[in-house]
C-alpha cells in the first residue's frame, strides 16, 4: 500500500486536468506510446496465412515484448523514487496519465449535453468518439445507451482496475494493466486478422479484469440508492454479456438508473444480437444520461475515499 499516496494523488490531478489538449499535441500520452509499439510488433509479427498455433505464439511474443517494454522501466523508475513527499508527488505524477476518471467523464459528458439539447446529430458525432457502432442507426435511446454502457465499462478498465492494480503492485502493476488493457484494445477484438493472433492479449485483459470489473459493478450498486434493485440486476444478468467481465458493471448501472443496457446493436452491415441486461425496463434517454454521470461520480468519489483510506494502512 506504499503507493496508496502517490495514487491518490494521481487521481486527483486528473480529476482536476485531465490529460491537456496541449500536452497531448507536444508528448502525446503513454498510452498512444505504448499503442505505437503494438502496431509496429503487430506489423512484424502478424502474419493471418499461418496455422491458429503459430498465431497464437506470435501474438503471444507481443504481448511478452511490450510488457517487458513497459514494466522493466516502471520496476527500475519505482526502485529510484525518493523516499518521503518527493517520492508520492513524484510517484502521483506518474500515475495522473494511467488512470482517466476525468477523461471518461468528459467524454461522455459530450455527448450528455447536446442529446438534452435535443442536437442529436452532434450527439451522435460525440458518441461515435466512444464506441465502434454505426452511430448514423442511433435514436435517442440507442445514443443514450451506447453512451452508457461505455461509462460503465471504462468506469472499470479506465479507473477501477488501474486503481486496483497499482494499489496491488505500485508503479508496476498499474503500467502492466495499461499494456494490457491497450494491447486488448488494439488486437483483442475478434476480427478476421486478430482472432488468432490477438487470443493471448484477450485472454489476459479478461483476467486482470475479473476481480476489478466486480468491484465496479459493486461500487455503483452502493452509491445508487438503489441498493437491492442494483445488485439483483447485476446477480441476475451480468452473465448474459458477452464479456467476462463487462456485464458486472453494466448491469449494476441498468440496475440503478431503471433502464435496459446491451441488447442489439449495429457494426457496419453486421447486427450483433446480443441479451439485453435488465431488459424488462425502458430504454434510457437523455436525461438517463444525466443520471448515469452523477452516479459516476459518486462511484469515483467512493473510489478515492477507498484509496485514501489505503494510505493509512
């Protein structure tokens, strides 16, 4: 619990700042440097003719080559902190652009405000920032529920486990989740090209995501005030996902705002049928939207007070 401090204090630099527009355009961010690793070893290492195995060892190598890239650095840079208030402020700086609670909600903060302005088109180019599917099929219900869902999901991957990770095992941990997490974000996802290749990296993400995706479905079910409602929802449907681990705080979400999450949704040409969580309730609008972020922050403020609380242990 060493770097409880030094989180704490990383989180509350990027709730205040975010990561800076203008900061972004001079260094970039680590998790673009990280993402520009994994698609030069991609590049090099990804060859779809080969057999499923050889895949699998290929993607395997690159999934080994940029956690050692990211983690024997972070391992040598935790080794040379000082000791005292030097050591946390320093530590905390490292830490403020390996989580994004502020980030998370500004961007779906995004698409809030002009959904319940009744801009819809521009609701639409905002949440089509945040999730993969065809945003032109959306109606305010669908704008609204991608939006919510992405909230819900990255409250885990973007916060929670981060947090989690790094209260575990410092500096390194939270910088082997974020490989992680980006490598399944880049070549995870099931496609033509990486369903082989990307198995390893998949596979991974869902582990290091079990315990802290629950966590996440915890949290927003006791900040709720709707405590029983939440946490049947997420009892009985969070298995339906089809994640591991999404469904857990998604359905704790559906769950405490009333509303359905999940079900159908359009990829391209491509329908995806997939169960609905807390599919007896309506389709959430705009003002669900609202509601969902100021649970949110609730969620991250519990958060926060958990990592406070672990810096006196």
């Amino acid at each position: 619990m060493i770097f409880a401090a030094s989180l704490l204090l990383g989180l509350l630099i990027e709730a205040a700042l975010a990561w800076p527009a203008p900061l972004f355009r001079r260094i970039g961010h680590p998790v673009t440097w990280i993402g520009r690793l994994i698609s030069a070893l991609e590049r090099g290492l990804n060859r779809p003719g080969d057999g499923v195995l050889v895949q699998n060892l290929r993607g395997a190598l690159a999934v080994g080559l940029v956690l050692g890239a990211v983690v024997v650095p972070a391992l040598m840079i935790a080794a040379l902190l000082p000791g005292g208030w030097v050591g946390v402020v320093l530590g905390g700086v490292l830490a403020w652009p390996l989580v994004a609670a502020r980030s998370l909600y500004d961007h779906v903060a995004a698409v809030a405000r002009p959904l319940s302005e009744g801009r819809t088109n521009d609701a639409r180019h905002a949440v089509s920032m945040i999730v993969g599917r065809d945003p032109a099929r959306l109606d305010e219900g669908g704008i609204a529920r991608a939006a919510l869902e992405s909230l819900a999901e990255n409250a885990s991957d973007g916060v929670v486990a981060p947090v989690f990770w790094g209260l575990l095992l410092g500096l390194p941990g939270l910088a082997a989740y974020k490989a992680i997490n980006t490598l399944d974000s880049m070549i995870g996802h099931r496609s033509p090209r990486h369903e082989s290749f990307g198995m390893v990296a998949a596979r991974l993400d869902d582990l290091v995501n079990l315990l802290p995706a629950r966590l996440s479905g915890l949290l927003f079910a006791l900040v709720s005030g709707r405590l029983r409602l939440s946490l049947v929802t997420l009892w009985r449907d969070a298995g339906h996902h089809r994640s591991p681990n999404a469904g857990w705080p998604e359905a704790a979400m559906a769950g405490a705002l009333g509303i359905r999450l999940s079900g159908p949704r359009i990829y391209g040409d491509h329908v995806a049928e997939e169960p609905w969580l807390n599919g007896g309730a309506r389709d959430p609008v705009a003002r669900d939207l609202q509601r969902g972020l100021a649970l949110y922050r609730r969620a991250m403020i519990l958060t926060g007070c958990a990592v406070a609380l672990c810096t006196l242990i």
